[in-house]
C-alpha cells in the first residue's frame, strides 16, 4: 500500500494537438486528497471554468484518441497525460488547458514525466485504495483481446502484430513501478504509417502530427532521421496507452492485463466492464494509515462505482 500523491507546485508547458494542430497552453496544478484527475477548459466560460472528470464514466469516443466528455465540454488526447500521471503514481491533480485537445509533444509521456520532476511529487497523509482482482475478465473483438487476471501486483503483458517487416510481431512485459515506468515505457512514441497518416491528413486529422512527434513508418522502414528509441518502441507505447486508458478507473489496479492487437476501444472497454463485473473484484486499503504494514480490508464495491460513474466532483478553488 502507498499514500495518495500529488505535485508540490503548479507546472506549465505548451504545444500543439495531434489532430486539431491547435497550440495549447497546458499547467498542471495540486489538487487535494481524493480530488482524482480533473481536467479544466480555461477557454470555456460557464461562470466557472468547464471541468471533465478523468473517468471510464466520461468516455466519449476512442477512434483515433481517448476522448473525454461532461456536460457537453469535451478533452481529447488524454491518454498519454494519464499515462504519466498513473506510471509515476500521482492521484490527485486539476489539468488547466485552453484548447480541446491535450499537447501531443514529442508523441511520448516523457515529457509530462519531466514536468512532474520538475513540480515535485508529495505524499498526501491517506492512503490510496487499489482495484484487487479476484477472478479473470475479458474482452475481445475481431481476434483481438486484452483481459486481467489476479496477481499479486500491477502488470502488463502487450503483444502487437502488424503485417510490415519494420514492426512485424513484439511483445512486451511491463512490472509497473515509478522507475520502470521512466526507464522502459514513458519515451516511447506514438506510431502510424505513412499511408493511413496521409489518408488522415486527407480526411482533416491530424493537422498538428509531424516527424518531431510521432514515429512514421514507410515502405521501407521509420522515416525519422534519428531511428527508434528502443527496438520495441511500437509495442512499448501500446503498454503506455494501456496504462492511460485503464487510469479510468479512478484507482490503481492490482493484477496482470494481458493484451494482444488491441487499442483503445477495447481498453476502456475492459475498464468498463472491470466496473460492471463487481463480484469480480475488491477495493482495498489502509485500515491503519500509521501503520508500518498496514492491514488490508475490503471496501463495497458499489461504493466505489457511484463515485466513478458521475456523482459530483471535489470542489475546485
């Protein structure tokens, strides 16, 4: 068990959408204990500004992104923020932007990881509740899949396959800690090829995607100049938007994902089924904050859904 976390001082960085190719301001800000991750539309006046709730309940569309939505106010691009935010353990967070769409910066979570470091990571004094698996839940589609299975810890298991000699068949196993998260998952970047990128482009997506922030993949191989930052890049960033996409759940989870071919819709697809499946899981906690190895206890699983699936929100100052 560890203790909630958020920042120690609001950070900012800027850049531009994947596919609104609109510049966005972005700061992240502390949030307090239980406040999850919540996004805010500074260019949105409701006589306050508009928020989304990072939750599977605010899942609004996933073709190309995860894209959230609350009372009509929408944020696209969230998956490799969130990313960051569950692999380096922070819970608790307000995320201000001006635009719809998140920064996609250098098509990687390692530049939000460096803002983090350079806000600072503190404990908050109450521990953080975690998803405990009891029994395997599964979905799937058209040959692909992506399930969790009891486990004494947070895992994750990714096979991809494509038919190009440049990725062919990888396969990836991810032991979730903060270090591992920085070392082996967080600089790996988005990925297309430069077919279904120019078709994209074609259809008016995509309008900010470049070589600068993302890895395009010709006839012949990677057209950036600078090659791969692992061999496995492409199967390393499906682990990070798995990563981002089960942060949904508003918790962290205790088990091991196993996915092979999929992509956004299945992910948030099992974490809304995660959520419906409630005799397959436990919520677990600190009974004794002070304790050097705190106690575990179950809490109500319905407790813990209402909160996920919409009732209101934390105050925001």
């Amino acid at each position: 068990m560890r203790y909630q976390r958020t920042i120690a001082k609001a950070v900012s960085c800027s850049g531009v959408g994947l596919h609104s190719g609109k510049k966005v301001d972005l700061r992240l800000v502390p949030a307090p204990m239980d406040a999850g991750i919540v996004f805010i539309r500074t260019d949105i006046d409701h006589g306050r500004s508009a928020k989304v709730a990072a939750s599977v309940g605010r899942v609004a569309a996933t073709s190309l992104s995860t894209i959230l939505s609350e009372n009509s106010t929408m944020v696209h691009t969230v998956e490799h923020l969130l990313s960051a935010l569950s692999g380096m353990q922070i819970d608790n967070l307000f995320v201000e932007l001006n635009s719809e769409e998140l920064p996609i910066m250098d098509g990687s979570a390692a530049p939000f990881v460096a803002l983090l470091q350079e806000a600072g990571i503190v404990e908050q004094p109450k521990p953080q509740p975690q998803i405990k698996i009891l029994e395997p839940i599964k979905v799937e589609q058209n040959g692909k899949q992506v399930m969790i299975k009891p486990a004494p810890s947070y895992k994750i298991s990714y096979t991809i396959e494509f038919d190009h000699n440049t990725v062919s068949k990888q396969y990836y196993h991810y032991e979730a800690s903060p270090a591992s998260y920085q070392r082996e998952i967080a600089a790996a970047r988005t990925f297309g090829f430069l077919s279904e990128v120019e078709t994209l482009w074609a259809q008016g997506y995509a309008k900010g995607g470049s070589l600068e922030n993302a890895v395009i993949i010709g006839e012949d191989g990677v057209l950036n100049k600078e090659g791969l930052r692992y061999p496995d890049e492409f199967v390393r960033h499906k682990v990070l938007d798995l990563i981002g996409d089960l942060s949904l759940l508003g918790m962290p989870l205790i088990g091991h994902l196993i996915a092979v071919r999929s992509g956004h819709a299945l992910h948030t697809e099992l974490a809304a089924k995660i959520l419906a499946e409630k005799d397959k899981w436990t919520i677990v906690e600190a009974e004794q904050p002070e304790a050097v190895y705190p106690a575990l206890r179950p809490v109500t699983p319905s407790a813990f859904l209402s909160v996920i699936w919409g009732q209101p929100q934390p105050s925001i100052q």
